[in-house]
C-alpha cells in the first residue's frame, strides 16, 4: 500500500486523498534501536489502543524545526527530545502543559523525572549518564582532565558543542579544571590551544565507536546509552569513574500545543511510562528506566543508567543554563576551537 | 617501450584511485566481523543479506526508484519538446530559455532543498514527496535537453520537412520521422538522468518527512546509529546494479556515444 | 529551421516553465533573504558573515580545496587522457568503461570506502609504515587531505572524460614530429596539446570545481566539524543552529562562486582565438 502510496503521491494524481480512515498518532522521536521499540512499544501500543501510530524520526534540531514551523497546525502530536531542547520549544510557546493526574504512573518516577524542566511542560522517561570511554590497555583515565593530558594527544575525540554531549563534557571538564560555575571560558580556550591533538569533534556516538573500533580514538567522553556498542568490543575498552564523577541528562516527552489529539497523546505516554514498558525497554537495553519501579538484573543494569544511587549522584546541567548561555558557548568555540 | 610501460603505469595508478575505494567496499561488506573494517574479520554474506531485512532501506528504494524512474519521464516530456523547439524553430527568447532550462546544473543542490522545503514544504503544505519529485525532475532536466539536443543535431532536419510536404502534420512527422531517429539520445538521456537522481544526495537533504526518505540519505541516518557494514554490503549492491544498467545500455544502445 | 515562432515557443514553455516556477522561484527568493533585514535591503548581513575569523577560513579552504582538486585532477586527467587516446580501440573503449565507472556508483558509497582507507590501521598508514616513511601511523581522517583525496576521487573521471573528447582530433604526427626535431614533452604539452585542448581543459576545469565547492557528502564524513566548508557550515546553520540568514548568505556566495567560475573559465577558452 505504501509503495502505491508513493507512486501515485509522484505522480501528482491523488495527493492528500489517500488518508487513513482509522485514528492516528503522530510521534517524534530519535532514529535509534527502531526495531527494539517497535517490538517492545509501537506494536504492543497499536494494538492496545486500536489506532496507528505514524512515527517520525530525526535529530533533534531537524525535529524541533518541524515542531516549531508546523506550530498554528500542528503535525506531531508527541515528541520525545533531551531537556533543554525541550526548554526551549517550552519558551517559544509550543508545548502543552501536562496534567500529572491523567498519567497513572507519574508517581512511579524519579522525583527528577517528573517535572524536569518546571511548569510540567515535559516529563522524563530515561536517565543517562556520561562518562569517558577509554582504552584500558592503554592508558588510565581518572579525572575529566585526562582529555587534554599528553597521554591521549592526537588520539581523543570529543564530542561537538552543538550536540547533546557537547556542554556535558565542557561541565566537567571546567569542574576538572578548577572553574566553577557555567562560566566556560577558560575551558574552551584550554580545549582551542589543543585544538590540533584532537583527532574530531563527532556528532554521532556511531561515528566515534566506528572511529574508537578502528584505532584512531583511545578516549572520548560518551553517553551510557552508547556504552553496548563498546562493550562487546574485542577491544579492551572501559567506562571511567571519574574522580569528578559522572555527568548526564534525561530526556524527556512532551506534548505539542493544540494538537487535538490529547487523549491518545496521554494514553500513550502514559503506557511509555508504565511500569511493564519501561521493563520491557531497559530488558532491551535501549533506554535506562525513569520508572523507579523497574527492576532488572545486573547483567541488563550494567549496560543501563540504572537505580536511584547513580541517578541520584549525577552531576547533571540545568537544562536553563543550557539554553541560556548555548549560544555564547558556541560563538567561542568556533573562534577558539575550530579556526 | 618505455613509453608504452610508463603508459601503462600511469593509468594503473589512475584506476587504482578511482575504482580500488569501490572494490574495499565490496570486500568491507563481506566481513564476518561486526565493523567496518579492511581487511574484513572473516568472510561471510551475513551483512549483504541483513540489508534486505531492514525495512527503511526497502521503503527508500523504492522511493529513489519511483523518484529516478518518473521524475526522469516527465523530465523527458517536458525535455524533448523543449530541445526540439531549440533546435528546429527560430523562436522568441531562445537564450533564456536556454539559460533557465540549464540553471539547475549550476545551483547547489543543499540550496534548492533548502529552499523548495522552505517556501513550498512548510508555508504550501506541499508533501515532501511531491517536492522531492519536483526538485528531481528538475535536476534532470538540463540532462535531458542537452543530451537529445545533441542527438538531434546530427538529424537533418529536411527528412521531416519532406515528410510534412508530403502530407504528414507536423506532429506525426515527429512521430514518424524524428523520434524513431532520437531514440537512442532519449534513452541515453533517460539512463543519465536516472543515475543522476538515484545518486542524488544534497537535493534530498533537507527534503524528508515521515517514513519519506530516499535511499542515500537513509543510508546517511543509519549511519548516524551505526557504522555496521551493511552499508558497505548495500552501496556495493547499489554499484552493482548502476553499473549492470548502465552495461547493458552501453551494450544494446551504444550508450557513451550520447553522454 | 521551422517559421513558426509560437509553436515552437509553446513547446519550449512547459521545460522553461516548470523549472522556474518550482525551481528558480524558491532559489531567488531563498538568494533574497540574504539581502534583508529588519525589513529593509540592506548588505550588513553579509558584511557581518565575511567579518567572522571562522567563515573567512571556512571560505578561503573552499576556494582552495577546489582549485587544487581541479589542479591535480587537471595534472593526472592529461596524463591519463593521453595515454588512453593512443590505446588501440578495444583497450581505448575498455578502459575509458573503467573511468566512468565510478560516476554511477553512490558519492555515500565512494566516500564511506575512504573511512576504512585512510585510518591508522588502514592500508594507506599500513603503506607509510611499511615504506619507511614514517614509524608512526599519520593522522589523515578529519583533515584536509582527506577530503582533498575524497573530492579527487569523485571528480577526477569528470576532468579525464572531457579532455579524453577534446583530445580526439588531436593531430599525432604532429606530436611525433615534434618529438623528433627535438622538442621535449614540456614543449609539446605547452605548444601543441594544451591550444588544442582548451576546450576540454576549461569544461572538465568547471564541472571539477564547481563540483568539490558543492560537495556535501566528501566534507561531511571526512572532513567532520574541523574540516568545515561551505557546504557543511551551510548545512550547519540550517540543521543545528536554525539561523536561514548565513544559510542564505552561503548560498548566494556559493551560486556567485558556481556562476563566476563558469563565466570566467569560457571567457579564457573563447580568448585568443
């Protein structure tokens, strides 16, 4: 039907006349592990609820851009997004607000879960933290100033400013190098004076296990979501503990101004939720749990963000602090960093 | 003889750099291992037949085939007619049309993406499909007109003239008489447009939309979730098959006469 | 040539038609933006683009990669062409099959090989080492040089195939003539081949560049966030920073670049003559 679809859409004959008669939720949401959600979420929501979810996926920007552009006549419905990125569709006056008592397993959250960005504007459904991935068998990494130590010139990658990772590691990198506060100055300048020593800024977790499995990276500050791609290496790689500690984030879903769909939207972000889905999703180890009620075995919990201790000690960034001082970041960084 | 060795090495090196990137990407794709890697950890098919498990990649196929196969028709349609009128008519404007129909050779395609998603996608509510096509089309019709023009000036143009004198209208004599005589250029013009759309990447960058994707660009978003090699195992599949198209119209048609 | 002007007009419309209403429209108005701010016409966006360190050099490494992509590839298309102009035929048709080859395969694919290619365990490092050249392996991903070779690697059978045309009617005996009063090969390229294929030259000269200053894909895997050029800040400023102005401001300099260089290069090729 699809393929019919697309033929006769170019063909210019029956454009929009082809619509589904049945109900229909439209999601935004990042283009990994499809398959695994599909199995542990689309399909069993589909059939729960009767209707068709239409999913869209992308990266961030690309997604809030449709949001944001698509704003008097919304397209998606549900969009799961980091939180500052969600701050900042909040602030332009995109999102609505989410009544806590329709979702039955809001209680069921990590206290940093539920209102993560104030105004119950989001809600969170996956922790993770960040670290340092590194090759064990050829050096030690114990403090987030490692990254610019003489032991990994011309072989550390880090991750761009523009990403989600960028503004992560710029938190603890300053924390490592004596600075306090958002104030990321002096540590962009300390990053642009071994500008050269660094072999990329990556974009894609994709990109620097591709580039880590192939020798060219020994050391990159990564997310905990990524870590399975490492981990099954035959290379000896592992997570740092730094002495700084871990960062990290939640991502968080939300719900698009006006978009006439706010029952479906909360039945399926409530079944996200849920105690049974976020198992099902954590067993697939593709998403850590927000739902504290979730509990799974050590050997899935390693690979996960998992339990209130190391969610509770990460040294996360205000998602406002982000969004207010981004753009002052990256100025910089291009000045200083890329030349 | 020095000569003829120094010849020889020459184009040895040459066609090392050109082609021995595409031969890696046969044999990366052949690996046993989990990554992209050269040489390959092992040899097996598994990667060659994973890609036709994934079901975005069959959807984008199918969307760059429709894409390349009708936008490259109605390029024709309007192709044709336009470089006959060139050819055979003194008409009005001649230059301009000429430098419009050629414009979308020389804009970057990032541009024209941006811009159709712009001010026909979002503020029009055009589909993205429809747009994609639009932009294809338009891609190749400076392919089409060129490519048929100079098929067409090598046809002498009083073989249509006798035909219309001795009782043919105008068009059944380009029916009857020019067509059969073009075939070759329009059909050489159909196979360079075609690989040029399929191929296309920076028209089709800002153009996608749910489910709506062509096949380099999907294979652009699986490589932002993983570097595995069936990418390497589908681009040599995709090689193969341009390359068997376009070996078979060289062989029927004489095609590299044309292009 | 057929009289009728309206008939032939009415046949030419619909192509003209079609690309600039759906194509030229958005393109110009996309270029116009450019030129607007705060409601009025006005060059300061583009004088606060140019101002910025980053975009200068974003500017200056485009124009330069592009200029030495279509230097060497100009240097190994003559070579090329000229030793496969004076093949016999079959081997002529062969390999000249061989060349074009590469065009049709996916730019996602060509580029995609030269990760592996050019890594620290790849076989280019593996060659380096094994030569002597070096004891450790070279950084050459996420340089220059990588995407000099990746933009090589695509537009080189553009430069061999138009001089490869334009050296066809090339007169041989000449060439061997020469060769016999003595001139050397520097004296035959400069007064003989290189007149005569100017055309060739300057075709295959333009499609080269104008192809590496619009190349996405090349910039992007192998060049990364350190190795920007217009293409990929282009890009950029869409997909992460939504700021359309220095989108549009990279398009109009990149059309200017694509335009001028074609103008410029047929005006050498028509000259002296």
């Amino acid at each position: 039907m699809k393929h019919l679809l697309y033929i006769t859409t170019a063909l210019g004959l029956m454009a929009g006349v082809a619509q589904a008669a049945e109900k229909t939720l439209t999601i935004s949401v990042y283009s990994f592990a499809q398959d695994a959600y599909k199995k542990a979420l689309y399909d069993p929501f589909e059939e729960k609820c009767g209707c068709k979810l239409v999913i869209e996926t992308g990266n961030s920007v690309e997604r809030m851009a449709k949001i944001e552009a698509n704003a008097a006549n919304p397209v998606i419905d549900v969009a799961v997004i980091s939180s500052h990125d969600a701050l900042a569709l909040a602030r332009k006056d995109l999102l609505a607000k989410i009544d806590s008592t329709k979702l039955t397993s809001f209680d069921k959250l990590y206290k940093a879960a539920q209102d993560p960005i104030g105004g119950n504007m989001a809600v969170g459904y996956t922790f993770y933290a960040s670290s340092i991935v590194y090759r064990a068998d050829l050096l030690e990494i114990d403090s987030w100033a490692d990254l610019l130590s003489p032991e990994v010139k011309g072989r550390v990658a880090l991750p761009n400013i523009t990403g989600t990772q960028g503004p992560l590691t710029l938190h603890m990198l300053s924390q490592a190098l004596g600075h306090d506060g958002i104030d990321f100055t002096d540590t962009i300048n300390a990053i642009g004076e071994k500008s050269d020593d660094i072999v990329t800024f990556y974009v894609r977790s994709s990109q620097l296990a591709q580039l880590m499995q192939q020798e060219e990276v020994i050391a990159a500050p990564v997310g905990r979501f990524a870590w399975s791609r490492f981990s099954g290496s035959e290379l000896d790689f592992k997570w740092a503990t730094p002495k700084e500690g871990q960062t990290g984030g939640v991502n968080v879903m939300l719900m698009t101004k006006n978009n006439g769909n706010e029952d479906l939207a909360y039945e399926f972000m409530d079944y996200w939720l849920s105690t049974e889905v976020q198992t099902r999703i954590a067993e697939a180890k593709i998403d850590s749990p927000a739902n504290k009620e979730v509990v799974v075995s050590d050997e899935i919990a390693e690979s996960l963000t998992y339990g209130a201790e190391l969610i509770n000690s990460l040294n996360m960034i205000s998602p406002a602090d982000i969004i207010d001082n981004r753009d002052g970041w990256v100025d910089l960084w291009n000045e200083v960093v890329i030349k | 003889m020095t000569e003829k060795w120094t010849s020889r090495l020459i184009l040895g090196l040459t066609l090392i750099f050109l082609i021995g990137p595409f031969l890696i990407i046969i044999i990366a794709g052949l690996s046993a291992g989990q990554s992209l890697a050269f040489p390959p950890d092992g040899i097996s098919l598994k990667w060659y037949l994973k890609v036709f498990e994934i079901e975005s990649f069959r959807d984008s196929f199918i969307l760059s085939m429709a894409l390349a196969i009708f936008g490259t028709l109605i390029a024709l349609a309007l192709g044709v007619p336009a470089a006959y009128a060139l050819n055979r008519y003194e008409i009005p404007y001649a230059e301009t049309i000429k430098t419009i129909v050629a414009a979308p050779i020389i804009v970057p395609g990032i541009i024209v993406g941006l811009a159709l998603l712009r001010y026909l996608v979002l503020p029009i509510g055009l589909t993205v499909t429809l747009a994609l096509f639009f932009a294809h089309t338009a891609l190749v019709l400076p392919y089409a007109v060129r490519v048929v023009s100079s098929s067409m000036t090598n046809l002498r143009s009083d073989m249509e003239e006798a035909a219309v004198l001795l009782g043919c209208t105008r068009l059944s004599a380009f029916f009857k008489v020019v067509l059969p005589n073009i075939k070759g250029g329009v059909l050489a013009a159909f196979i360079l447009g075609f690989v040029t759309s399929f191929n296309q990447v920076p028209v089709s960058l800002f153009l996608s939309g749910p489910g709506v994707r062509t096949l380099p660009i999907d294979m652009l978003a699986y490589m932002e979730i993983t570097y595995d090699p069936s990418v390497a195992a589908l681009s040599a599949l995709l090689a193969f098959l341009s390359v068997g198209i376009v070996f078979l119209a060289e062989k029927f048609l004489g095609f590299s006469r044309y292009v | 040539m057929f009289q009728n002007r309206k008939e032939g007009f009415a046949l030419a419309l619909p192509a003209a038609l079609f690309i600039g209403i759906l194509f030229l429209l958005p393109v110009g108005i996309l270029l116009s933006e450019a030129f607007q701010l705060d409601g009025g016409w006005s060059l300061q966006g583009y004088i606060d683009f140019i101002s910025k360190p980053l975009n200068q050099t974003v500017f200056l490494r485009t124009l330069k990669l592009g200029f030495l992509v279509a230097a060497v590839s100009a240097v190994i298309g003559y070579a090329s062409a000229f030793c496969i102009v004076n093949l016999d035929p079959k081997s002529r048709g062969r390999i000249f099959g061989m060349v074009v080859l590469p065009l049709m395969i996916s730019p996602v694919a060509r580029t995609y090989a030269w990760i592996v290619i050019l890594g620290r365990t790849g076989i280019v490092n593996d060659a380096i080492i094994g030569l002597g050249l070096s004891d450790t392996p070279i950084r050459i991903l996420f340089t220059e040089t990588a995407v000099f070779l990746g933009l090589l690697q695509l537009f080189l059978p553009l430069m061999i195939i138009s001089l490869v045309s334009s050296m066809e009617n090339l007169p041989r005996d000449a060439i061997s003539a020469a060769r016999v009063l003595g001139a050397n090969w520097l004296q035959v390229f400069t007064k003989i081949i290189l007149p005569l294929t100017k055309e060739g030259l300057v075709m295959g000269g333009t499609l080269v560049f104008t192809g590496s200053l619009t190349a996405y894909i090349t910039p992007a895997i192998l060049g990364g966030a350190k190795v920007l050029m217009l293409e990929t800040l282009l890009y950029q400023k869409v997909s992460v920073s939504n700021d359309y102005v220095s989108a549009s401001i990279i398009a109009t300099i990149l059309i200017a670049m694509c335009f001028g260089t074609n103008l410029l290069l047929k005006r050498i090729a028509t000259a002296r003559e």
